[in-house]
C-alpha cells in the first residue's frame, strides 16, 4: 500500500464539500477506506440510548469521515500538495508549494 500524504496530527484544509474552506487537526485516519476524520469538521447528529457509559442518552454532535481527496495538508498556513523525496537514507515529506520538508 502506497505511503499516505497526511498524517494523524496534520492540519488540513477542506477543499471540498458542505465544510469547505475550513480548518482542522486529523484525529485519526482510515487507509482501507481513504478517509479521514478531523476535528470540528463534518460534523453529524447521532442518537444515542442510554448505556453504562452513557447514562443519559440523547443527541450527540460528532465529527463524521470525510475523504481523503477533499483536504489539503497546511503548511505555514497555506495549504499544499505533498510530495516525497530521499533524504540520506530516509523518505520525508515535501510540500509541493515551497520545497520546504515538512517533517
């Protein structure tokens, strides 16, 4: 499986979609699937029963996949493309806008 371009950390730009142009940091990502979930963004209403870990129940707000495709890494507070290059003996990743390594 190809080497994927964002990582668990990453602030992204959404390029695409009902939340489009905002900001947010990748909680966790899913590779089988291409998706992504970030923070604030994409979010959906889920009824919730009453269970031991939840004894209320009711509605809850909470952030929703959103693929990979429609967000862009930021760097420096402009989003960009990533590309890889060698560096030594280790692979690191490269934004596509100014060349910089981003870690």
């Amino acid at each position: 499986m190809a080497t994927m371009k964002i990582k668990k950390g990453d602030m992204v730009k959404v390029i695409a979609g009902k939340d489009k142009d905002k900001e947010g940091k990748v909680i966790s990502i899913n590779k089988k699937d291409n998706k992504v979930l970030v923070e604030g963004i994409n979010m959906v209403t889920k009824h919730a029963k009453p269970s031991m870990q939840n004894q209320q129940g009711g509605i809850l707000h909470q952030e929703a996949p959103i693929d990979l495709s429609n967000v862009m890494l930021l760097h420096n507070g402009k989003a960009t493309r990533v590309g890889f290059k060698m560096d030594g003996d280790k692979k690191v990743r490269v934004a596509k806008a100014t060349g910089e390594v981003i870690d």
